[in-house]
C-alpha cells in the first residue's frame, strides 16, 4: 500500500483567502476555529485581528489548537507603502506595524513570519527598492531575534500579469537571498503555484532554482486566458474550478517533482498550504473537503 500525502509533507489551510475578515475582525474571530479545528491539517497560515478587542481570543484558540502556525503579514498596508519604499518615513512607518504584528506571531508560536514585498517601481527604481526591502529585513528580523527563533519568508508574486511586485522571477529573488543570507542566514522563499503560472516560469525549473532557499508552498490555481473571468490573475479559485490551470494532472506532476528534490520527505516533510477561495455557491468547508481530496488523488496517481 502506498504511504499517504502526509506522510511526507505537511497539509495547511490560508484562513484570510477562504474567508472575507481583512476588514471585519469579528468575522476573523469567528472563522479561525473552521481552520483550527480540523484534524486533517497540521500548518494554519494566518493573522491576528489588530485591537485589544479581538486579539486576546485570537492567541487563546491558535495556542489551545497546537497547529504549526505561519504568520501572515496580509494586514500590513503593504499594498499602499510596499516594503522596499524608497522613503525611510514610510519605512519607520512600516516597522512600526511589523513589530507589533511579530509580538502577535510570537506570542502565538509561529515558525514564520511572511510577507510578500509589494509593487514593483519599475526598472530605474528597482535596484533602490530591492535595498530598500533589504533595510527593512535586516532591522526587523534584529527585532525578531530578540524575541523567538521566528525566520522571515518572502512570497514571490508575478511582476508582469496581475500583482505587479517587486519579488517576482525567481532569478532575481534567489540571487536578493543569497546576498540577504549574509546578514540574515535563515531568510526564506515561499513559492506559489498559481504566481508561478502567472510569471510564465515552469515549475521544474522555478523548484530546482529555489530549492535551497524553499521553506514554504502555496497551492492553488489562476484564471489565466479569460482576462474577463472575476478570478482573473492572481485571485485565488480553487484547484479544480472551470477554466483554471491546475487540477489533479498538475498537482500529482508537481508532487513528482518536489520528491525529486526532496522538499516531500519523510525526514522533514515539507509544508504546504492551499491558498484558495471557495467555489461558487459552496462553503469554505466544502472546499477544502473537496481541494484535500485532490490532493490526496494527486499523491496516489505518483
């Protein structure tokens, strides 16, 4: 009998992309014990509402729920200042946010803290921006390690089609981290299949490039040929939905390959989250039942 998926990797859930609470802390509230509360996960990729109104309820349930928790940086304003800002105010600005977002994920035991860089300035300015990104790691993972062993992971995202950020080929992000390493030795990448596909990069070539540096993957799929498509781009459907890139062919190449390069392992078994909206007209819960079990089909079809 074949041994299962988690056997070798370890199964996660992005809360934030399954429910709407960006902008509604009580719904965040609310929502986290769907995710927590599953027995067929082990990594919950999340945040913490802003406020002492929510969050001591927040850490209370993450903590009581024992699950490897992955801090997500998605209620930074990095949409409006990224965080290669070529201005040191908007900088001090965005610190300021970080440390208290990693005071949460510390107290909350997180393994990581992750953030994806936000937009690209455009060629003149991208060498500025990419030392500005720099500057803002080096200071704020100093903060980190005064506090836990926490290590910052960068998300690359497509520079070109939808989210238009500064981390987006591989090439580039891979040679920024190797430089980082020198002054932050345990700085990460997490790859993402849907950008991947966005960026027009392979997945073999794009895993085999980043390996090293690897510590995280998203899993999910783009709307990619019908720019008119609600999804369109970087917009999270599910893997499965109708006209997207990825299903279950897809996922059981992608489980071949990250077995060859041994990020699915039994030693360490490697972590990765769906980062999915629900179907339409289903509830989040239907679709992670239905997107775990394709993962699932995926890993007996290797």
């Amino acid at each position: 009998m074949q041994a299962p998926l988690t056997d070798f990797a370890r199964l996660g859930l992005t809360h934030n992309s399954l429910f709407p609470t960006k902008h509604d802390p009580r719904l965040h509230l609310e929502t986290l014990p769907c995710i927590l509360d599953r027995q067929d996960i082990e990594v919950v990729d999340l945040t913490i509402p802003y406020g002492r109104k929510y969050r001591p309820k927040a850490v209370e349930i993450v903590k009581a729920s024992r699950k490897t928790t992955i801090y997500n940086g998605y209620l930074m304003p990095t949409p409006l200042i990224p965080l290669g800002t070529l201005s040191p105010t908007e900088r001090a600005q965005l610190l300021l946010l970080a440390r208290d977002q990693v005071d949460v994920a510390c107290e909350i035991g997180s393994v990581y803290f992750m953030q994806s860089a936000g937009s690209d300035p455009g060629d003149a300015a991208r060498q500025r921006a990419f030392d500005g990104l720099a500057e803002y790691i080096i200071e704020l993972d100093a903060y980190m390690k005064t506090k836990s062993r926490m290590g910052f992971l960068i998300e690359l995202m497509d520079r070109h089609v939808h989210k238009k950020s500064l981390c987006g080929p591989t090439e580039e992000a891979v040679e920024f981290v190797c430089r980082m390493r020198e002054r932050v030795p345990d700085l990460g990448l997490v790859l993402d299949i849907n950008h991947l596909i966005l960026m027009g990069e392979p997945f073999r070539e794009a895993f085999l490039r980043c390996r090293d540096y690897l510590k995280h993957l998203h899993l999910g799929n783009c709307i990619l040929k019908d720019r008119g498509h609600p999804l369109w781009g970087g917009s999270h459907p599910p893997i499965g939905f109708e006209g997207g890139e990825i299903d279950v062919p897809q996922l059981t190449d992608l489980f071949r390959l990250l077995l060859d390069i041994g990020y699915l392992n039994r030693a360490s078994r490697g972590m990765m989250s769906l980062e999915i909206v629900p179907f339409p007209g289903w509830t989040a819960e239907e679709t992670i039942d239905d997107n775990l079990k394709r993962l699932h089909e995926a890993w007996r079809a290797v």
